[in-house]
C-alpha cells in the first residue's frame, strides 16, 4: 500500500514476519537494519546458521542472547565463543548493508522535499480554539447520550 509502518514485535508468527521488508534488530545497538530476505545471510556470514524446523523470528530472538547463542553456532572451523551484540553491531557496520545504511545517514534530509504539511510549524498541531471546539462538541454528545441522568440529577 505504498505505505510505512515501524512496528515492533517479540517473535511473531512466521506469516508476520514474512509480510516485513525490511527489519531492525537492536539489542541496545543496531545489530541489522536492512531487507529480510538478506537477515540469515549476514548471520551466516558471522558464524550462526538458522537450524532446520525453526522460525527466523525465533532465531534472531534468541542468536543476540548470550543463554541461547551457542545452538546457533556453526562455524566448525573455530570453536565457540559469545558474541556480544556489540561485536555483531561492528560487524554488521562493516557488511555491505550497514555501509549502506552508513552512507544514507551520513546524508543530511532536506526538508525542502517533504509535503509542506507534513512537518508541524507550531507547538501544537491543532489551534487551541479547534481544541476547544472538540472538546465541547464531545461532551454535549455525552450529555445527550446520558440526558436522563443529568436531568434527574439536576431535578433532584
């Protein structure tokens, strides 16, 4: 629908996660921001493979957690040892995907390109007197909604 959603969810189900673009996993830094489809990659590229009947959310739930890393580890080459969420941080800064995010950033957004009504001028986005006019307009529809009891209320 053309549109931006950031949501964020504690292991969704497989069918969500697979409705995302793009993900950003943060265990306190920034540890992947980029496509889905390209996730298992960059944790492959570092040592971790997604084992056989588990969910990617599962995964990336439990592959930054220091109990749960080891059953990920599939490097045979070296043996394990945890890898805090800073050094995947650092590596993911390093990958092709966090330079690019690294390049994008280090742009600085032109406002002049956005809608001119998308950016608030103003302390508050609506004049006090449409406030006002809201708010009253919400509580004479109360009042009509509950007449009995502010007529009994006040005839009592």
């Amino acid at each position: 629908m053309e549109g931006t959603v950031l949501m964020s969810l504690l292991q969704p189900a497989p069918e969500t996660f697979e409705l995302f673009d793009d993900l950003m996993l943060s265990e306190g830094n920034i540890v992947y921001h980029g496509p889905r489809e390209e996730v298992l990659q960059f944790f492959e590229s570092i040592g971790f493979r997604l084992p056989p009947r588990k969910g990617v959310a599962d995964f990336l739930q439990e592959v930054t957690s220091q109990k749960d890393q080891e059953q990920y580890w599939a490097d045979s080459s070296k043996p394990y040892q945890f890898v805090s969420s800073q050094e995947i941080a650092e590596a993911f800064r390093n990958s092709r995907s966090g330079r690019t995010v690294g390049y994008t950033l280090s742009i600085p957004y032109d406002k002049s390109w956005s809608h001119p009504l998308a950016l608030s001028k103003t302390m508050f986005a609506v004049p006090k007197w449409e406030l006002f006019k809201a708010c009253f307009s919400r509580e004479i529809l109360l009042i009509r909604r509950h007449s009995f009891l502010y007529i009994f209320r006040t005839c009592q």
